[in-house]
C-alpha cells in the first residue's frame, strides 16, 4: 500500500478524532507530517543516494542564493553547479574591493554547459574544485573518483599536508573536505581535471530515446526509455532518465538524504514506517496550546515515534552487517620503524600528527 501526504492527513484526522479540521487545520498537520518526515530520515539516514559531480568545465548562470531557490522552484530551468561571480581572474580584485556582496568564488568564464567545449581554445582554467550538493543531503558516506574511494579530511588536517591545496591545478583527487568552504560544499584535493568523458547529446529537450551505444540491448519496439543496466536511479525510482553519467574519470558522492517533499511526492520510506510519522504529527498537534492540547498523550506518541526510530536503525545494522570491509579477521599491519618503533611528535600535536607517514 502506498501511502501520500492527503492520506496521510486523513489517519491523523481520524486518530485525533477532528475530521472536520476544526481544532487542527488541514495546512497545519501536513506541516507536522511533513515536520515529521525530515526528522525521521535525518535521524535514521535511511534513504541511499547518489549525487554526481559531473567532471566537466564548470559553469554559472546564478549569482545569489535566492536567484539559485528561483531555479530549483522553476521545472525546465538548467541550474549550474557554480555561482557566476566573475569571468576572469584579473576581475578578482575588483570584486572583493569594493562591490556589493564580494565573493573570492570563481572565475567562472561560461554560462551554459554546451560552452565548455570552447575553454581549451581560449585557454580558460577547466577544473573541478568545489561542488554544492542538494540542500536534502543529511550525511556523505563515500566519495569516488574513477570508481576509486576519496578519502575525507577537516580543512585543518588537510592545511597541513599542503598550504596550498586550494590553489592547485587540476589532478586526480585523492581526498575532500566538507567543513570549510560554504553551506553542503565539498571541496576536492586536488580538483579534477574537468576530463570525463559524456556523450554528445542530440537535441535540448525531452528524454533519451536512443544511444550510439553498441552494447546497449533495446527491448521492444515503441515507448520511452525506462530503465539502463547498471546505471543507479538517482532521486527515487521513478521518472524517466535524461541523463547518463559515465563511471570513468568521474565523481561520485554517495549521500544519505532527506525524502523528497510530500507536496509533490509520496513517502518514500517502506509503508510500515508510515505510522511513526502519524505518530510524530499527533504529537506535534497535542503538544500545541489550545482546546485540543494533552500533554501527557503527546508525549506517549513521542515515545512511539521513538521507538519507530530505533526499529529503522536496527533494521540498516542488520542490512550493513552484510558488508565485507576487509578479508581476514585482522587488517595488515605495517612493518615497525625498527625496534625502537616508529617516531612521534611530542604529545601537544595531538594524536592525528604524531605518527610521521
């Protein structure tokens, strides 16, 4: 059974017991559902995703971060992945200097992707540095380049390995940062070299149809494309694709995430798991001052809400278990820097930079 945020609605009417919308508002417990629903994926990091950095020349069609809310409410809108501050370097001072809400982001010399083809001929940089991930995000779990694992680090650490590992040129990334260089960006270290390899597309609307792709098997002859093999089904399963990001030369970020809103979508996690957003949305509503409120019965579905939380968790413990992360029941150990050990810092470097590597 699925379930949506209408029918969703209608449970907690009928267990409050106020069909008609008379105490509770049919605006106000979407609210508390919806309330719920964030809460209940943040806290449980139960729904897996993965979000591409695509690795081509990047460019900029936003300035603002309203600008960017605008694009991301409007269906159809290409939005870029980089804020168009400036084109040029030679423009990075001016900006700073004296221009309203100066930024050191950038350059960003390009509108639309299609233009990136040109930055080679006119000589402009064509890296990869920075990526601002989905506001949904609640936790990165694995970041790969080339199908190979990036390792993470906190700026400071990373400031120590190289004072200027923010100003390198492009290079295969071996490790990223996420505490430093705004709200949900990632940083690469080094960037990549804007080198992977898409294929061209045909025309600037619509879905894929067909590809040159000669391993490619179609089944049937009439319809939309629907499903490719091997290929992970980003932002829900459902929909048609549009775009195909190749493994090779390429980032991934694999996330956890916020389901997507009810306005327009339904739950995303198993129907089972339903109740317990019921059952925080009724405690939302109890809790609230008013002819309705009950404290005491707010907070027994509170517990409930929970203990719909611990069940999840204990669900993806089982669900990870299954995981192989090394073979053997111990890791290699590396050889000792002879018998006296290896060497160490004096202990006010802390534990991270005693050990010389």
């Amino acid at each position: 059974m699925s379930f949506d945020l209408e029918s969703a609605v209608v449970k907690v009417q009928k267990r409050l017991d106020d069909e008609d919308g008379v105490v509770w508002t049919e605006a106000e417990l979407q609210m508390y559902i919806q309330d719920g629903y964030d809460l209940f994926c943040r806290r449980t990091r139960c729904l897996f995703d993965i979000w591409v950095v695509e690795n081509t020349p990047q460019v900029g069609n936003w300035s603002t971060d309203l600008e960017r809310f605008l694009l991301e409410q409007s269906p159809g809108k290409g939005l870029t992945d980089e804020r168009l501050h400036f084109t040029a370097d030679i423009e990075r001072n001016k900006r700073v200097g004296g221009l309203v809400g100066g930024s050191t982001e950038g350059p960003t010399p390009a509108t639309s992707p299609h233009e990136g083809a040109f930055f080679d001929h006119f000589e402009q940089p064509a890296k990869v540095a920075t990526s601002r991930l989905p506001n949904s995000i609640v936790d990165i779990i694995r970041v790969t380049w080339d199908e190979l694992e990036v390792y993470p680090e906190n700026s400071p650490d990373m400031r120590m390995q190289d004072l200027q590992y923010e100003r390198r040129e492009g290079g295969d990334p071996r490790h990223f940062t996420f505490d430093k260089d705004g709200f949900k960006t990632l940083r690469l270290v080094p960037p990549a070299r804007a080198d992977a390899d898409y294929d061209t597309v045909s025309g600037s609307w619509g879905t894929m149809t067909q590809t040159t792709d000669t391993t490619v098997t179609i089944v049937g002859s009439y319809g939309i494309l629907r499903e490719i093999d091997g290929a992970f089904p980003s932002w829900g399963p459902h929909g048609t694709p549009t775009r195909q990001h190749p493994a090779a030369k390429n980032i991934s970020v694999e996330v956890s995430r916020l389901g997507r809103p009810l306005s327009q979508y339904g739950f995303e996690i198993p129907s089972i798991y339903v109740k317990f957003i019921i059952f925080w949305a009724m405690r939302r509503a109890l809790q609230k001052n008013g002819p309705g409120q009950d404290l005491k019965l707010s907070k027994h579905y509170e517990d409930r809400f929970e203990m719909g939380v611990a069940r999840m968790r204990t669900r993806l413990r089982k669900v990870n278990k299954e995981i192989v992360l090394s073979m053997g029941s111990m890791r290699a150990q590396p050889e000792p820097f002879g018998n006296m050990g290896d060497p160490t810092l004096p202990y006010p470097y802390g534990p991270r930079g005693r050990r010389f590597s």
